[in-house]
C-alpha cells in the first residue's frame, strides 16, 4: 500500500511540474517582447536557439524541478500551530529551515540568471566591455539582478515555511484543473508584481549596505576592472535596470507560486478507491485507505468517500450489497468500521480526553459475550484455602517505602519545575499561547468535515436505496455520534476570545479558524440532511434522552 502511495504522489509531482515547465514558454517569450519589441515570429522563437539561451533553457526545468522537490519533502495535510514561542524560535534555528533558506536562495539566483540570459541578454553575464578602454570590467548590473534574485529566494523560502502555502487543502468548489489555473492566474500575477515591486524597495537599501562588501570579493577573485559601481544612491535609482528587476523578479516570484499551485492542485486531485478487492489490484481499499496511518492518503480518501456519497449511485450500491450466501454487509461494516473511530477520537480531543478514555469507551460499547452454560456458577462466596505467600508480603512491605520516596522526589521535582515556569522570561518562552490546544484540535478537522459530510449523504441516500437495511441497524450509532460532536464543538468554544480579537483584526482568519467554522456548519447540515430526508421517521430511532431532545430541535428548525 506504502508503495502505491509513493508511486502516485510521485506521479502527481511530475505531472505539477511538468506544466509548470510549460508554462515558461509564454512567460519567457512575453518578456522577451516587452523589453525588445516584436521582431517577427522567427526571431522571437529563435532566442531559444542561441547558445547561452540553450544552456539557460536548460537550467529553468531544473530549477522547477528543485521546488518540487522541496514540496513532495515539506508538504503538510493540517495547518501548523504553534503551542509556544519557543517552538517558534526552535523552528528558525532548525537545520530543515536553514537548509531550506540556502536551498531557494541559489535556485531563485539560477533562475533570475536564466531569466537574464534569456530576455535581457546584457545582464546576462558577469563581465562586460569598458565603455572607455579596451578591456573587460565587471557588470555590476548583473550582479545586482543575480543577488536581487537569491533575496526573493530567502523571502519565498521564509514564507513558504511558516504559511499555509505548503499546506495541501482541498478546495470549496471541485474544479478541474485547468478552470482553478486559469481562474488563479491573473490574481497570481497581480500578486507577483506586487511582492517584487516591495521587495526591490527594500533590497535597494540593503544593496547600499553591503553591496561593497560582495564588490571587492567579486573584483578580487575575477580581477575585473570597475566600470560603473552601484555605490551611490543615485546610482542605485536606476529605472531602466529597477524596471527589468522588477518584472524579471516577478516572474522567478510568478514560477515558484505557479509550482505550488500545480502541485496543490494535482496532490489534492480527486482519486477513486477500490470498494471489494479485485486480482492484481495494487491500490489501497476505501475503508483502509480511510483508517491508514498516512496523513495525505486518508485526506485522499476522505475525499473520495465524500464524493462516493453524493455524486456515485453505482458505487453507493457496492457498499449497500450484501454478501451471498449469508446475507452480511461487509462492505458498509468495513467502512463504518475506517469512519467512526475516526470521529469518536475527535470527540475525544475535543472533550480533552485520553486515549484510555477512548478505548475505554469502546470496550463498554462493544457488545458482551454471554456467559458460557458448560461452567457452574454460585451465588456462596466461597473462602480460598490457599496459604497467603509470605514472601509476596514481604516484598510488598519492603516496596511501599521506596515507592512513597519515588513519589515525593516526583512531586518535589514537579513542584520545582512548576515554580521555574512561573518566572517572567521563562513563562513567556515555554509558556503555552493562548488557545494553542484548541487550534491544534481544529486543525485536524478536514478529514472529520469530509467523513461526516459523506456519511449524512451516505444516509440520506439509503432511505430509498438501501434494500436491505444495512445502514438503518446502525443509524442510532451515526446519529448518536453527530450529535455528540455538535455538543463537544459547541462545548469548546472560544475560552479566553483571543481568537475571535485575531479575526476581527485581521482581513483574513487563520486556518485552523476557518476550520472549525466549516466543521460547526458541516455538522448542522449532516444532522439536518439526514432530519429532512427521514422527517418524523426519525423519532422512531432509539436514542438517549439527551440526544432525543437534540434531534427533535432539528425536527422542529430550531438549531440556526
């Protein structure tokens, strides 16, 4: 199964940056045009034929190819919450942060060097003729654009890291592929435009900085003459060369996004899960696919079942079927089986609970075996006559008194550690973030969102096609347990409001935010999905008190 997984999320890499690579075509070539004018349908193809732009051609595919590189390595399926401010720091100083720094820093600087070569061949090399002697001196132009190039780099780098761009979601509307690209790509580029245009304002400054520094190295070890340095304000204000930086960076800016897009696109692409085993069938199957260990194949199976539910007839009868002989349905048992354990986890998050708790829990809701008749029981409590081991007293009495020395050297060593925390500079490193725990818990809502989306669906379906009743035997169990998690997700709402501060002051709402208020109206339109569909049929289902008086509410429209 690991293996298949690996195979397509390889393939869908491949295929994101295989059109990321062909999609530079019109981009090089409408740069091309901008800075040197239509030249006949020959002549602009024929940029792609000279010996520098060969070998720059070369080198774009192999810098889209390192970016999928770094998103099949650093994708995420649930956004990133930060429990302290150390966690944060711990994370700037992380080998896998600094590595992805240098990383981007020397593709985008290969890739703003193509570009250079490509569109603007003038600063496209490092050394130039002097304007007055016959000799070779440095282009600092070009040696401008290259380290302006390697700055946006550690810029996308550090937003890529800490930002949601890295996070695969799955989208509010299915679109195929080439409507959600088509309907991005303006606002991609707006945006593209509008980060290098800030980015060049603040890297002129740095430039005037420490320009000099990387001056004097490059003239030392390629023993150039100087020509034109870009030591001076003045000179740094150049508009021909801000105005080619400028677009040549929002293109590099333009390509990575593009790459991310592609690759949320097809990693998130909707794929269908096998429902029975077939021969030579190498895929996963719904129900383990939903329940594997693998956070981006459950997400992809989530998803799958969502669809299956609402959209497929033919497979919702697959799992309606019953086996023959016998009259079993294994096929909604296993996928009953993936889905609700699932949620009753996250009911027990959200209610703070352990995993004891919930196995605890599922051993009292398994049903009991009924005790076996071959063995005779009596009510007479009957007095063992075996001898007490004096030994085992012993060794009793003689381990009580470490025990209680283990336990106060605990208790004194937990005391001391809760003392340390209380101090200022401590508490605001170590010290948990307002609402952390909360977060976390609702940034693993998408999967739940999907699974109970599509089991309302599944439901709401099976009133009419469900021949055989598989899902009404288990309808009290599904109801039961929607209903609990409205109850849990009501139950943790905001504690302390920091949440709801941060979403008034901000345009936009993290996304664990987002996330939770998608999970409260996912749940109201499940319960109220399945309430419409069965109407007073649905009074008939045994329920708890608790829960009864809940569904009614819905019965009457009274949850808003």
């Amino acid at each position: 199964m690991r293996s298949w997984f690996h195979e397509q999320l390889l393939a869908r890499a491949i295929a994101s940056a295989v059109w990321t690579i062909v999609l530079q075509v019109p981009l090089v070539l409408g740069l091309k045009l901008l800075f040197s004018g239509y030249q006949g349908l020959w002549n602009s193809f024929s940029l792609f034929l000279h010996y520098g732009s060969l070998f720059s051609l070369f080198m774009i595919p192999l810098c889209i190819c390192g970016f999928t590189f770094t998103h099949l390595r650093c994708y995420r399926t649930e956004p990133l919450v930060y429990s302290t401010r150390w966690a944060i720091l711990k994370q700037l100083s992380s080998p896998s942060f600094l590595l992805l720094l240098a990383w981007y820093c020397n593709i985008c600087g290969i890739l703003m060097n193509a570009y250079f070569g490509m569109t603007v061949p003038f600063l496209g090399s490092l050394s130039t003729q002097c304007s007055d002697r016959k000799a070779w001196c440095l282009n600092e132009q070009h040696l401008f654009g290259i380290f302006f190039g390697c700055c946006l780099g550690v810029c996308e780098a550090w937003d890529y890291f800490f930002s949601d761009r890295r996070l695969v979601k799955v989208p509010h509307v299915q679109l195929t592929i080439k409507v959600a690209v088509r309907s991005s790509i303006a606002l991609l580029i707006k945006k593209s435009l509008g980060v290098a245009l800030k980015r060049y304002c603040v890297y002129i400054f740095l430039y005037l900085l420490f320009g000099g520094y990387v001056r004097t190295y490059i003239l030392a070890v390629t023993r150039l003459a100087l020509d034109e340095p870009l030591d001076t304000i003045v000179t740094l204000i150049n508009i021909s060369l801000a105005l080619r930086c400028i677009l040549i960076g929002s293109a590099c800016v333009f390509t990575i996004r593009l790459c991310d897009l592609f690759f949320q696109l097809y990693e998130i692409k909707p794929i269908s899960f096998p429902i029975v085993r077939v021969a030579d069938e190498t895929s996963s199957l719904l129900h383990e696919a939903i329940s594997s260990d693998t956070a981006l194949l459950r997400l992809w199976a989530c998803r799958d079942w969502n669809i299956l539910a609402e959209q497929s007839t033919e497979r919702r009868s697959v799992i309606f079927s019953v086996s023959q002989p016998g009259n079993h349905p294994h096929n909604w048992n296993n996928v009953l089986s993936a889905i609700l354990p699932q949620c009753l986890h996250f009911i027990a998050l959200l209610k703070g609970e352990t995993n004891a708790s919930k196995a605890e829990s599922k051993t009292i809701a398994a049903p009991q075996s009924p005790p076996s008749y071959d063995s005779f029981t009596s009510p007479v409590r009957m007095r063992s006559m075996a001898l007490a081991s004096p030994s085992s007293k012993e060794m009793d009495s003689t381990s009580l008194p470490k025990s209680s020395l283990q336990d106060k050297i605990q208790s004194i060593m937990q005391e001391a550690v809760e003392n340390l925390k209380r101090k200022p500079v401590i508490s605001f490193f170590w010290g948990e973030l307002p609402d952390a725990k909360r977060r976390q818990t609702f940034a693993k809502a998408e999967p739940i969102i999907l699974l109970i989306e599509g089991l309302s669906h599944f439901v709401a379906a099976s009133f009419v096609e469900d021949k055989y009743g598989v899902v009404q035997k288990d309808l009290p169990e599904i109801l039961c347990m929607l209903l609990d998690l409205q109850a849990a997700v009501e139950q943790r709402g905001p504690s302390s409001g920091a949440i709801t501060k941060r979403t008034e002051a901000f345009t936009s709402s993290p996304t664990d935010v987002q996330l939770k208020h998608r999970l409260k109206r996912a749940i109201k339109s499940s319960i109220y999905r399945i309430v419409v569909r069965f109407q007073l049929h649905i009074l008939n289902v045994p329920l708890p008190p608790t829960q009864k008086r809940m569904l009614e509410q819905y019965l009457e429209f009274l949850v808003g």
